[in-house]
C-alpha cells in the first residue's frame, strides 16, 4: 500500500525545488548519486560502534563505506581524525562539547544576534542551558568581527573553550588570529565551518587547520552533500570525540547517510569542485554588485563568501519578515535575518539573508546573478501589485528554465 499522501506533498516540494530560485544560503542540490545513496537499503543497518568495532552482526559493509567516508574526509581537509556519524551539525557540536567540557565551563561564542548560531550559546539551546556561555560579536562601525573586543574577552573571561564560526557572517574568519589568542589564554580552539566547509575545501577561504583543536561541520551547506555533520580533531582528541558521539549522544549512525557523505567527500576531491567553489563566490560578487547599483545597504558593505545579509529595512522600509513573503510570492526563496544591532525582533528581522551555493549548482553564472538582484529590487521597492508581481514571475521563470535539474525521474 503507497501513502500517496505524502508522496504527494514531496512531488510539490520536488517541483518547488525545479521551479524556483533558491536564494538560502545553508541549502544546496546534491546530485543524483547522492540523492541515490541518501536514499540506499543501507538505511536498514544498524551498525553501533566504529569500523571493527560493532555492536552488531553483518557490518562488514558498511565498514567499508564509513572507512571510505573518514578516508576522504582526513584526504579533503587535510584533518589527522575524522567522525562522520553525527545526524546534524548541531549533534556534532553538542558532541564536541561533551568530549571538551564539563557541566558549567565557560565557553565564548559568536553571538546569534551578530551572526552565530544556536548552538554557540544560545540560552534556550543545550550548549547555552548547560555551559556558561560568553559571547563576542561584531564592531558597530564595520560590521566585521571586533577582533579586540575578541582578544579582552578572551583574557579577561578565561574560557575552556573558544567557538569561531558563523551562519550568517559575509567576510573572512581570521581562524589564525583567533586560535593564536585562545591557545595564548590557555583555551581550547574550536572551528564550526558549516557554511563555508565546500570554499574552504576548494582553497578559497582560509583554513581553520591547523590552527584549531576541533573543527565541525555540516555535510549540506556549500560541501553539496546529504544532511549531516562530521567532527575532524587532532589525533590526541579522537577517541575522546568518538565516545561523545557515540554512546555519549547518538546510538545506530545513519549508515545510508555516511554513504551519501562518503560521495560527498568523494566529489569534493575532484578538480571541478574547485571551479563550482570559485564560481559559486563570482556569484556572490555579481549579485552583491546588482544589489549595490539598486541602493540596496548590505551588512559589512559586502560579500568574501556565498552569502550576503540585505538590510531591507533601511533599504526599502520594510522588515525582513514582509520581505521574504514578497520574494516568496515570486518564487524566490530567501530567509528573514537579524542584522547586527537590529531594533526587530528575530521574527520580524530587518534583513533577509541570500546565498548563491544551490543555484551555482543549477548553472547560474554572474549575468543571472545581477538580473536575480534586479528581480529582488524590482519587486521589494515598488508596491505590492499585481503588475509588478507578474512582471516579477516573468523573469524568474526565463531564468530557472534555463537550468533545468532533477528532471525525468521522479526523484521520490
Ligand atoms: N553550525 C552552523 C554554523 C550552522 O549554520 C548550522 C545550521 O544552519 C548548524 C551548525 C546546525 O546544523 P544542523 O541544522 O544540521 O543541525
């Protein structure tokens, strides 16, 4: 018996991913492969334990995949441990927390409101109920990490541990200053790279290795690959990492998921990641450029990376909530975003957060790039009529129709 009611629902959702430009800037198109093994028999394996070391019969299989995954991981990043179990970034960092700290410690984060993420210290996440979280963020004048209000944080709180990494951060991390400091004040250096894993694999943004103790990621960001995370550390720290994962946090890993992460890795390593990585950051410069020529204010006036953080308020009088239902309504998806200093509330937010990694993947290049920022500025600064809605429509579809994908299968 098919449950043709949720088929249902993930053909529509199947075709909103055909049809529309895809703007958030944590969200990617894996490939067919990908898809293909995300979606494997492996999902029928339990397979608690490491490679070698299982709990249960029958894994001689998935011993080869899960190898190949830590394999190519350690090979990408150059990383001397690699966990590739952990069922999202979340549970890779709350995993590294539980290996590096006891209840209580203190830790310094980026803060949320300056472009962190929940899990460096938010009061109503486990890192924030459980430790004793600071936070840093960025200066006022630049909107770029205040890397000296950083270092008197530093000395002056004395943290087990410091987190750099952001999700919604548009310039380059200074991992190298910023581990120098920790290491300096006696704290452990953690790096959560999820959204520029794929730029930093490609070379394009510096790497946090070897600077860094410990470095997490998510597997779905600009690294194209399924939903997931993995924790890479020095040697000395694995097998305390590894027993945070599992039993600390997780029991049966995804094994159809490591597969999918095992590809991920596997295409990761191939030259024309590399081109897809620079392209995806051409893009970013094209539509920051578009975004600019129509007077839109961008958050530390600008993009090194895959995202760019619009100030819609101060651009066009309306919050960042208003402004991703109108991009919505003309299928164009984006996400409402607290901008540094913001007077809205986060559900109301005064800026909107749009990345270039999913439709690099589908082929835009810079041309389409500029004509999406004059899409965006066509539809934000005028009224909200009809007309303008039409014309908007209009020119969305001429674009995605020439980057067709995930075509004549079903992909259910
Ligand atoms: N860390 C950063 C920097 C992120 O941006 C995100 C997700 O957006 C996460 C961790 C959490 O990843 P997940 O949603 O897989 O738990």
């Amino acid at each position: 018996m098919r449950d043709n009611e949720v088929f249902k629902s993930v053909e529509k959702e199947l075709n909103r991913q055909r049809n529309n430009i895809e703007l958030i800037a944590s969200e990617n198109f894996v490939s067919e492969e990908i898809l293909e093994l995300a979606g494997s028999v492996l999902t029928n394996k339990y397979a608690e334990g490491y490679p070698g070391k299982r709990y249960y019969g029958g894994c001689q299989f998935v011993d080869e995949v899960e190898t190949l995954a830590i394999n190519r991981l350690k090979e990408l990043f150059g990383c001397e441990y690699a966990n590739v179990q952990p069922h999202s970034g979340a549970q890779a960092n709350t995993a590294v927390y539980l290996a590096l700290l006891d209840h209580g410690d203190k830790v310094l984060g980026m803060s949320l409101a300056d472009g962190g993420h929940l899990t460096h210290g938010h009061p109503l996440n486990y890192s924030g109920i459980n430790y004793e979280f600071y936070s840093y963020g960025v200066s006022r004048d630049t909107e770029t990490i205040d890397y000296e209000d950083y270092k008197h944080k530093v000395e002056t709180i004395r943290p087990k541990l410091v987190v750099a990494g952001a999700s919604a951060y548009s310039r380059i991390i200074d991992f190298k200053y910023m581990a120098q400091i920790a290491h300096d004040n006696g704290a452990l250096f953690m790096v959560d790279m999820a959204h520029i894993a794929g730029l930093v694999a490609a070379g394009l943004h510096p790497s946090p290795f070897p600077y860094a103790d410990v470095v997490t990621t998510t597997t779905h960001k600009t690294l194209r690959g399924p939903r997931g995370g993995v924790i890479m550390c020095k040697e000395e720290l694995g097998k305390d990492i590894d027993r945070a994962v599992f039993p600390g946090m997780q029991g049966g890993p995804l094994m159809h998921i490591i597969a999918a992460k095992a590809a991920c890795f596997y295409e990761a390593l191939q030259p024309e990641f590399k081109d897809y990585a620079k392209q995806i950051i051409k893009n970013a410069k094209a539509l920051e450029q578009s975004l600019k020529e129509e007077g839109f204010r961008l958050v530390a006036d600008g993009t090194d990376n895959h995202l760019i953080l619009i100030d819609v308020k101060a651009s066009c009088g309306i919050s960042g909530k208003k402004a991703e239902r109108l991009l919505d309504e003309i299928n164009i998806t984006a996400n409402k975003n607290a901008i540094p200093f913001d007077t809205e509330k986060p559900f109301k937010a005064s800026g909107i957060r749009v990345g270039t990694p999913a439709m690099t993947t589908k082929g835009f290049n810079e041309d389409d790039f500029r004509e999406v920022g004059k899409i965006i500025a066509y539809r934000l600064k005028n009224d909200e009529t009809d007309e303008v809605k039409e014309a908007c429509l209009k020119r969305v579809k001429a674009l995605t129709d020439k980057v067709r994908m995930y075509q004549g299968k079903s992909y259910l």
